[in-house]
C-alpha cells in the first residue's frame, strides 16, 4: 500500500513519515515526494512470536510518500497534487500547535486543492473523449461512463469530495478510481497538537474525514503507534491477518470482507488454487490459551471452507491439495 502524506509546511508530515518509519529521508527535487518504507507496528504479531517457536518474524510493510510542504498562500503546484493521484491512501496532517495556527481553515484549503485539482482534471478528460468520439472510429461513445463522469464533476462543482459520492456499481467505481482523482481517495487526518476548535469538528464531520489527534512533540509508546496503525488500516479498509509456521510467523493485510480463499491467495496462489479448508482460531481466543493443541482442547479452533469471510486477527493454517 502506498500512502501519501501532505500538509503545508510546518504541518508536521516529516515529523509523522519518521516516527512511522524510523528514518528520515529528504527528496532535493521539490516536486517529488520521499520515499519511506515503514513497517507496520503489530503488537498482536509479537504476542503471537512469544507463544511459538519459528526461524523468522514478518511485518507489514506500507511505502510513505512524504510531498513537499506547500503554503496556503501559493498551494501545492500541480505535479504534487498528480502525485497524490498514484497512491492508495491519504494522510493529511495538520497544524494544531504553533501559536496563530488555524487547523479548520487549512483542512478547508487542503480539502479545496483535492477538489479543483480533480474538478480540472475531469473537465480536461470529458473534453478529449468527447473529441475524440467526433473523430470517426477513434473512440465509441460509452453512454455509462460519461454519466459517471458527469455526476462526478457535478459534485465537485458543489465543492464536495469524490469519496462522499452515493455508492455505485463496481465497473463504475473502477472507472473513477482508474482516473488518478485524488478527492476520491480514503483518508485520514492527523491533527498535529492537542485541541481541536469546534469550527474543526464542524469541518471534519461535514467532509466525513475520521481524524486522530497526535500532538507529535511528545515520544510515542509501541501501543501508541500500534493504535495509530489499527486506525489507519480500518479507515484503509484493510484488516490483518497472520499465519504461523517453524520457518515464519507473518502479518497479512487483506481488505475487508475478503474470503478465506482470497487470503489463501496472498500467501501463495498455489494455495488459493488447491484450497481445500483452512484451520482458523482469531487472535483474541489464542490470548487465552498458551499453544494451538490448547486451542484444539478448548474449540477454539475451528476448519472453514471457501466461503469463510476473514476476520481481522484471525491466524490461518490453509489445508491445499498440490
């Protein structure tokens, strides 16, 4: 998963990018992010390595891009905001703390660049597809993808994010997500200090932007940042799951509602492909056992077939046929 994080400078995103990553990386072209590798804290990962044996431990991992800081005076330039269009989620970080910050007047100003951005954006695509329709042969027109678009750039001409649009079919979802918007993306706020004004809240919950408040001057414990991960991953639509063996223990990140056999597919297609059943116990009943044999005694262990929805926390065994 790639994430991108912004917020005009001062905001504390550089800060965030090398508490999550443990590093500290700088770009010197000002219109291309840092690239961070960050591993994902898990304290259900280390409990799990202390009650078995195996070779090796495996967290996930997530790449952080880091974009330059822009002002509200001039904004973020355009290949920045493009940039934002290659990842899968957002971060957003704002000031909370310095004396004279404005927290809900920069989210509204964040929030404005995502939706002109998109807004020029899809008027610049609906004018070349509608010349080349007019172009015999060169393109067919699509009357649903054109409805898509249309409804889309309606929204955004009310100054309203893509990602608050009415849920539609699956093949309309992917066509709008295959444009590079940005206004349609998952995102998180980080606000950057300790209290929020209530002008801030408005904000937040009229653009229905779950938020959580850091004040990043202050050192962080391993259940801090493991909250913090768990919150991201639940707005992401992402749950985690883990498998266990001699030679590797593992975290997984699967999205939401996916099938046990989908799961199966992301350790090893073979897997997924000869998948016969898989033995499943989730992390909050292996809590209260001390190996998987008590976990057999007690029932907590259980087999599930192919139509098995995963659950975050669950530890997979899959049982395959070569």
């Amino acid at each position: 998963m790639k994430i991108g994080i912004i917020g005009y400078a001062g905001s504390g995103k550089t800060s965030l990018s090398v508490l999550l990553s443990g590093k500290k990386v700088e770009s010197f072209d000002p219109h291309q992010p840092a690239v961070l590798v960050a591993k994902i804290v898990d304290l259900r990962l280390k409990r799990l390595v202390d009650k078995v044996t195996t070779e090796k431990v495996v967290f996930p991992q997530v790449t952080l891009l880091d974009f330059k800081g822009g002002t509200k005076e001039t904004g973020f330039d355009q290949k920045t905001l493009a940039g934002l269009g290659g990842v899968d989620f957002v971060m957003m970080v704002l000031d909370g703390f310095s004396d004279g910050s404005q927290p809900a007047s920069d989210l509204f100003s964040l929030h404005l660049e995502m939706v002109y951005y998109d807004q020029q954006r899809l008027a610049t695509i609906m004018e070349r597809r509608e010349a080349e329709v007019e172009k015999h042969g060169h393109r067919q027109p699509n009357p649903a993808e054109d409805i898509a678009l249309k409804e889309a750039l309606s929204l955004l001409d009310s100054e309203t994010p893509l990602r608050l649009m009415e849920e539609e079919s699956k093949q309309r979802k992917a066509f709008l997500e295959s444009l590079g918007l940005i206004s349609n993306k998952k995102a998180l706020l980080v606000f950057n200090g300790k209290e929020a004004s209530p002008d801030f809240s408005e904000g937040t919950e009229r653009l229905k932007l779950p938020t959580i408040f850091w004040d990043l001057s202050l050192p962080k414990s391993d259940s801090e940042i493991f909250s913090f991960w768990q919150k991201l991953l639940s707005v992401a639509g992402l749950i985690t799951f883990y498998t266990t063996s001699l030679k590797e223990t593992r975290a997984w990140l699967l999205p939401k509602g996916s099938s046990v056999v989908e799961a199966a597919g992301k350790i090893h297609s073979d897997f997924a492909r000869g998948f016969i059943k898989a033995e499943v116990v989730n992390f909050e009943d292996f809590q209260k056992v001390d190996s998987f044999a008590d976990c057999r005694q007690k029932g907590f262990l259980r087999l599930e077939g192919r139509d098995y929805q995963v659950v975050d926390g669950d530890i997979l065994k899959i049982r395959f046929a070569t």
